[in-house]
C-alpha cells in the first residue's frame, strides 16, 4: 500500500538530514509517490500545517524540520512540586511531557508510553507515562517504586527538581540528577530565564496569533532554548512572571503584539470621558525615560483595558493592563485589574500578589500613611484603587485559610471607611464564625435558593 501525501511529507522530514524548504520538500516527496493536486505546493503547505511533529523555523523561504530531530543533548527541569513522594507518581510539565513523549500528538494506541530514566552510575529506572487525573490535563509518571525509592536516598523533596537531559530520543533513553533548591543559582537561573523569554518573544512576534504550548515549546527546542546544560525554569513559570505575556490555560500571547492589533481594529470603541490616547505611538514611550509621558500612556492603556473588560473580552483586556503596567509599574489599579482577573480563574496566589501589587502601588503613589490621609475613604475616587487591593487581599487570604489575616484587612477597611461601600461587614461575621469561604459561600447559595 502506497504511503499518503501526509505519510511522505512525515517520512522526508524524519529522514531529512538538515531543515528543508517547501519546494525541496515537494521535490523529495515526488520522487516517491505523485503529487497531482492542482496546486501541488499548498497541498505540501497545509499538509505541514496538519503535521505536529513538523516545525517552520521561519525566515524567506520557510525551513522545515522534524523537531524530535533537535531534542538530542537538550535540557529540561521537572520541578517536584506535585511529587507523591510515597508512590513515586510525579505529574510533568509540558515541557518535560514534550521531552519524554515527543510523539504525543501523532501516537494513538501508544498508552502508557515507557521511557528508561538513567541515574547516576547508569542505574536505570523503568518508567510510564500517562494520563493522572480525570478531568484534567494532568500526565506524568505512573506509580514507580524504583523511582520512590531513588528519590529517597537523594533525600528529595517537593521544593526541588529534577533536571532531565536527552540520551537518545529513538530508545527513550533520558539522564536524571536531583537539583536541590537550597543549592539553586538564583543569578545563573535569572539568565537562563531571560533567554528563554528572549526566545519565547521571538517566536511569538512570528506567529500569526498567540501559540498553544504543544507548538511553542517545539520551536523553543529547535531554536536551542534547551540547550543548555543548566535548563530553565518551566516555561510557564517563567512567562507568567513576564508582563509582557499573556499566559492562559495552556497558551500564550505577546500583550504588546494583541494591544496593537486591537488599536488597528477598533473593534471596541474609547469612552470618549475616559483618559485620552497622548500623542505618538506608546512602544516608543517604553524606551523613554519621559515619567510623564509613561504615567499618561498607562493611564490610557489601562482605560482601554476596561473598555475591552465592560464587554467581556478579558484576554483583550488582560494585554492593555499589562502594557500599562510596562510602562507604569506604579498603576495601583492596573495591578488590582490583573489580581480580578487571576482572581476569576481560581488562581488565589497568583491574585494575592497582584492585589499585593496594588496596595503597595498605592500607598507609595496617592495614600502614604492611611492614618493621615486627607481625603474620605471610598469617596474621594483617588482612594479607591487602594481599597479595592485590600478587598481582594482580604478575599485571597480568607480563600487561602489565613483568617485572622483576612479579619484584619477587613478591619482595617472598615476603621478607613465606616460607611462600608464594598460591604465587608457582611463577611466579618462569618469569618468570626470561623467559616471557611467555601463554605461562606455555600450558606450564601442555599440562602438565595431558599428565597
């Protein structure tokens, strides 16, 4: 049975010796089956787009490869974190997953998949990958008791890492060590970040749109991001720490490259009362060392964000908060918009920084000390971004079991404004009570039920 177009278009690139353009592509795939489409060169173009393992590397023309090709020697760091120490079950980051399975995506009956982890003094760990928990995006290794009893006797734990170097992707063959965290480069690992969003900046700027992380991370390892002997942190910890990236579930965006495309289009309109677009284009204020000019751009940004935000389109509005935040970092209500945000999606740490963010902002820009500020709480409108941080603060802390830290924020909210325009007297009385906001809420739900 002849192979497919799809099969040989497979079958060149695996057997390529070096990146190939479209037209030779088409050239190696003729000389073993036909190709009598009329348009014989976007027949190969869509087919490489329907193919995960093909990667572009861009430029004029394009030059494709076979990405597993490029995983040869490449490092990566599995962090411990959702280890069970016990079992020795460990859920992989995407990147890892990538690295041990890099067939993931064309394989259909390859379940569990088996990979042999080399230890120091060649020791060798048998091991399984697959799917962990029901209704999750959540793979790794399979119970292992090898691999318990070896983390073990490194006296592992869930702060560390383990860093993963590529033998031989053909075999599945991959060298661990233990990196303890208590021996952790913090300047070299800040390096070894940073080229990884270098990176991660370039590819997005040529992408079309934003990238899942199933596409980004191939062209990160074809590009060398993995390179290195010390491997960066996993790449979603490392762009959510960025502003200048929009992670979502599984996805990344650049927040500059969306706010430009959505001042273009206009698809959303200005609130013609709210702070007015300065002159010139605000890329360029990013580079200025113009104070004025920077706080006046984000104030716009951060407008253009709730514009986006009124109409629900938070990613949109994520972005213009972000690029405001760029270029004014001192934005208390940009941070407390981004805190709403992670907020939303059940990130409670990640929020409580950003309200955290927030507060801070604010005392050092318009409150200073609480106790001498001149204006009413809540009613003089420079004031509200401060209090809006403490609201979330309180939320974050309460959802995170902290409430006698919680009770203290609302307190303190209260002492600054007895007239309670947020209402945090209607949660005092349930965190006295010793409620958990789960369960708050859950009494709060039966009650509008009942009603």
């Amino acid at each position: 049975m002849s192979l497919s177009i799809s099969q040989t278009v497979a079958e060149v690139l695996r057997l390529a010796e070096r990146a190939l353009t479209l037209t030779e592509i088409l050239a190696r795939v003729r000389l073993l089956r036909p190709v009598d489409t009329a348009k014989p060169e976007v027949t190969i173009r869509n087919t490489l787009g329907n193919l995960p393992l093909a990667i572009s590397l861009g430029g004029r023309p394009a030059h494709y490869v076979w990405w597993p090709h490029s995983l040869a020697a490449n490092c990566f760091r599995q962090p411990l974190t959702d280890l069970d120490l016990a079992s020795g079950q460990v859920i992989l980051h995407e990147e890892d997953l990538l690295a041990f399975w890099p067939t993931f995506f064309a394989d259909v009956l390859a379940r569990p998949h088996e990979v042999t982890l080399v230890a120091g003094d060649g020791f060798t760990i048998p091991a399984q990958i697959d799917h962990l928990r029901l209704g999750q995006r959540a793979w790794g290794f399979l119970p292992n008791p090898t691999l318990a009893d070896w983390l073990r006797q490194q006296s592992a734990t869930t702060d560390d890492a383990l860093i993963v170097r590529v033998l031989d992707v053909t075999e599945r063959r991959y060298a661990i060590e233990l990196a303890r965290q208590d021996t952790r480069d913090e300047s070299a690992m800040a390096a070894r970040n940073q080229a990884l969003t270098d990176a991660a900046v370039e590819v997005l700027r040529e992408a079309r749109d934003g990238l899942p992380d199933y596409y980004l991370i191939p062209r990160l390892v074809v590009r060398g991001a993995y390179s290195d002997p010390l491997p960066p942190d996993p790449l979603e910890v490392v762009l959510r720490g960025d502003l200048g990236f929009i992670v979502g579930e599984h996805s990344f965006r650049l927040a500059e490259k969306t706010v430009d495309s959505l001042e273009r289009t206009m698809k959303v309109r200005p609130d013609p009362h709210a702070y007015p677009s300065p002159p010139g284009d605000y890329r360029l204020a990013l580079r200025d060392d113009d104070e004025a000019m920077r706080r006046a751009w984000g104030e716009y940004l951060f407008d253009r964000g709730m514009d986006h935000r009124w109409v629900g389109w938070n990613v949109a509005a994520e972005a213009y908060y972000r690029e405001a935040l760029r270029l004014d970092a001192g934005h208390a209500d940009a941070w407390v918009h981004l805190g709403i945000l992670r907020l939303e999606e059940n990130r409670v740490e990640d929020a409580l920084a950003c309200y955290k963010r927030g507060e801070a902002a604010a005392l050092a820009r318009t409150i200073g000390d609480p106790k001498t500020y001149e204006g009413p709480f809540w009613l003089d409108l420079d004031s509200r971004p401060y209090m809006r941080a403490l609201h979330g603060k309180g939320l974050c802390l309460w959802r995170l079991g902290q409430t006698h830290a919680a009770h203290q924020v609302f307190a303190l909210m209260l002492r600054l404004n007895p007239n309670d325009n947020q209402g945090v007297r209607f949660l005092i009385p349930d965190l006295d009570a010793g409620l958990t906001w789960e369960e708050s809420m859950a009494r709060d739900e039966q009650a509008r039920a009942s009603s």
